[in-house]
C-alpha cells in the first residue's frame, strides 16, 4: 500500500492505542460511540461516510477526510461521487476548503493506486 | 404553514432579492452555483441535501440547517434518518452542536406539522 | 428566579426531551456522556465547569454558555474568577468573543438577581 | 436613527460600560488595544474597517458585522464597495456566510435610510 | 526564488490541476469565481488582496495566507502594511491566530528575499 | 530535552522575535497582554494554564496546546489530570478534535521523558 496511506494509519493506531491505554473512560466511551455512529442504519454505512467526509472537509480536519477517504474507498465510492462531496464542501465551507481538497485528492489518488 | 417556517422563507427570499438587485456580479453567481451543487448527479438530491445539512449543522448555522431540513423534507426524509445525520453532526462537531439540534428539532416539527 | 434563565431552561428541557424521546442510540449516550464528562474525578467540579465554560465561549455558542455559567453559579465561582475565565476566552478566541461576553455578563447578573 | 441600528447601539454600549465595571485589567486593555487597532497607521481608517468587516463575516459574528458596517458608513464607504467586501467574505467563508448577509445588509439599508 | 515559495507554488500547482482534471463542474466554477473575485472593481486589487489575507488569517488557513501574501507582494504591500493586517488578524481572532502569523512571517520574509 | 519539545521551542522563539522585531504596537501590546492573562489572580497559574489548553484544543491549534501542555507540565500537572481535560475538549468540540489529542499525546509524553 501507499506509503501516504500506510504512515496515516500507523501513526493514527499508535496513538490511539495510547489514548486509550490512558484509561479516561470518557475518551474510551467517546471512541466507542465514534465507531457505532457510522454503523448501518436506516442510512446506509456508504451514505454515513460520505457524510462524515463532508462534515471533515467543512470542519478542516485533514485527518479525519483522510480516515473517511479510506472508508469511502472501503464503500466502493466512484471518483466522480466523491469529486461531489467535495464540491457541496467547497460550496458550503468557501475557498478555504481548496487546500485542505488538494491533500484529499492526493490521498484518495494514494488509496486508488 | 408553519409560523416558524413561513417567517424563516419570507425573510430569506425578501433578503436574497435585495442581495441580487445589488447586481455583484460574483455573489449573483455564487448564489446560482449554490443552487447547481445540490442539483441531481452521480448522488442524488437526497444525498446531497442531507450532505448540505450536516456541513450546516457542524458549522453551526441555524439558517443553513433550516433550508436543508426543508430540501430533506422534500426528499421524503424520513424522521429517523434526520436523526441519524443529527447523530453524525453531533459525533463530529461535539456538544456546542447540542443547541442547534434543539433548534432543528423544533424546525423538523413545524415542517411536519 | 430571572425570566431570562427560567426561559432558557424550559425550552432547553422541552426540546432535550424531544431529542431523547426520538429514541436515537447515539444521541442518547451522548447526551448521557456529555453529563457524566463534568463529574468529580481528579479535576473537582468547580474547574470543570470552568473548562466547559471557557471552551463554549472560544467557540462562540451563547446556549453551552448560559448552561456552564449556571454551573458556575452552582459552584460558588465569584465574579471576579468568571471574569478571568472571559478574559481568558476573549485573549485565546479574540474580539469576536465579545458580543458573546456582553450576552454573558447579562446572563451572569440574571443568576446573581 | 433607525431603530435596529438604536437597539444594537445601546445594548451594546451598556453592556461593554458592565464589562468595563468589573475592573479586570486583561479585559480592559483588550478593549483599549481594540479601539486602537483600527486607528490610522500606514493603513487607512477605511482600510482598516474594511478588514475588520470581512474578519467579522468569515467568522460569522452578526453584531461585529454591524459593529464594522457603522464604521464603514463613517467612512463613506458606497454600497458597490460594501458588496464587494461581502462577496469576498462569501467566497471565502462559503455559502454559510449567506445568512449573515442577508442580516448585513438589512443592517446596511437601516444605516443608510 | 526561495525554496519555500516554489514547493509552496509547485504542490499548489500540482494538484489544483488534478482538481480540474477531475472534471467536476461545481470545483471547475468556483475556482473560476475564486479568481474573478480579486479582480480589480470599485476596489483595487490591492484592497482586495489585503482583504483576502486578513480572512484567511482568522481562518487559520497556512495555505491561503501563504497565496494572498504572494499576492500583496505583487501588489507592493510593504511590510508595515502587512504588518497592520496581521495586527487586525491578531486582535479579532485572538492568541490562536499568532502560530500562523509566525509562519506567515517566515513566508513573507521568503518572498522578500 | 526532547527533539519535538526543543525544536518546537526554538521556532517559536525565534518567530516570535522577528513578530516583535516589526515594531507593531498592537502585536507587541497582544503579546505582552497574552503573557499577563495567565499570571496568577483570583484563579491560579494551574487553572489558568488548563483553561489555556483546553480553549486550544477545541478550537484546534496544535502549536497553542503544545504551548500550555508545557506550561501544564511546569505546573505540575498529572497525566491523569490532563486526560481530563483532554475528555472534556473531546466532548465539546467533538471528534475533529481527536487527531489534535494524538499528536497532544505524542508532546506530553515528550515532556515527560
């Protein structure tokens, strides 16, 4: 795999492992409930990911449109849908989101490779 | 209709006339560019309304929230659904989105009614 | 007490209560978290409620605002150290902070009545 | 003077009087520095305003948009000028940046009857 | 030119092109908007290049910073001048905005090398 | 000292010297005051620097929290306490915040080496 997507998720399980070693049982909880939100429901997972990934892309989290990314590759997302993700971002959350949609491309051209 | 809904419509379409009639060129074109992204594509109305609405609700604007609510209610969103693009908004924005919801809940009602 | 508390609080209360009622897991156990995260642990009360208080007020949300100055009040925080927390939330989140400050310096009177 | 302008006024200037009382020096000087920072310099008080508005609306805080908007006024800023400081803003906060628009230039309007 | 400028420049380079090539018509219009809107209008390029520093300052956005002061630069801005910007910044986005004014000074001092 | 601490520290300072070297009376005055609103009052340096940092975290600036994890250190603050702090960040600001809790983990434990 890319090395791009491989350094993400290392780094990312590495130090969320830490975190959770640390033993706060609200960051523990919090992660949990991370995780169910994007399970099946009367949405589809596809349907939530895409809306975790704009809802980074407005919010500017680099890291986090990277893990939606790779769920949404996970999703079986077409290029073209996720080039329609990012344009509701741009439009909603301005010219700022362009750089953050420039890292976006890269990594998504690094997890279709 | 809906008090709360008729005043939210007037008010928006009185103000956006007048932000029109002022006749610059770049926001005449930004409105109409906002109108093209949630139009029909690889995703669907319903999708991209529902991604319009998650980018309003982490970003925390009443307004934003209020129109997608009604373009989701157009879509047949069903109540469970809106709440499970709650549920993402909440996970991802934190608690400073709890009073937002509030908001859209009461909005969804009136819409309903 | 103050009309512009008790109507704070009842329409907070109403609409949590719709938000419980619709019966979406994620929700609840966040709103569930949210309660549990002040609680007493090594960090006394006092200082959390501070915390959310200067973490509402950089991130410009009147209502978490209103709801953690409560909390303060509760606390016996004098208005001396409420204004360190402001002046800290005003220095950290810039003049953008004070409009919310004025709102919450009325707020701070009204529980002080 | 018309009466959305009064009210924002007033409210405004009794409640930074109520900050101003509390006699905490961190919160003082902030206002002091802020008062300065739009002062003639090798920038004009024009330009300066300007910057403070488009700050104000990629931040999306109604009462420092009004606040730079009586400014602008002052200054003699026409209402073309005015359009394209907000179609900067637009273009670069987004079309959350929409509603705070609207309310700018109902305000805008109120400041020029 | 300074090598941080050009790997700034080529990244920048780079991948808005991939965006482009992507063929999205929403990303391909709002890039076209993005340009059109610091053309010069009853504003100067100049004001209006300020005015795009100052918003993308309070937005925290290092790339949009870096882009516009490349811009000023172009447009003559001394240092003085950049300098009352980044103050405007400072004081209405507060303490958070001063990491990214130390790396727009690195930048700038880049671009007057 | 640790690689990530020191390296940190000595951009910081250097910056902040060329920042203070421009001669803007604002910033030198934004400066000084953002020294003076940690200093110890009615609250202590501890509460304070905690305030610091969580305000930092929610709003997202990776540099400020390394900043007051530092000063947090100096105050003799415990992991266990931090943990708590980091909990409520998390909570109200949602998980955007959690990437800035990775890498604030990686600094702490380089302060503690």
């Amino acid at each position: 795999m890319n090395k791009l997507v491989t350094e993400f998720n290392e780094y990312r399980s590495k130090m969320n492992e830490k975190i959770l070693d640390a033993d706060n049982l609200i960051m523990k909880r919090l992660f949990n409930l991370d995780t169910n939100t994007y399970a099946e429901g009367a949405l589809s997972v596809k349907t939530k990911e895409m809306l975790g990934l704009v809802a980074s892309m407005v919010l500017r989290c680099d890291d986090c449109i990277k893990y939606h990314l790779q769920k949404c590759k996970e999703c079986q997302l077409t290029t073209t849908e996720v080039f329609e993700v990012f344009a509701i971002a741009n439009m909603v959350g301005g010219s700022i989101v362009i750089p953050h949609t420039r890292r976006a491309v890269e990594f998504w051209e690094a997890l279709n490779e």
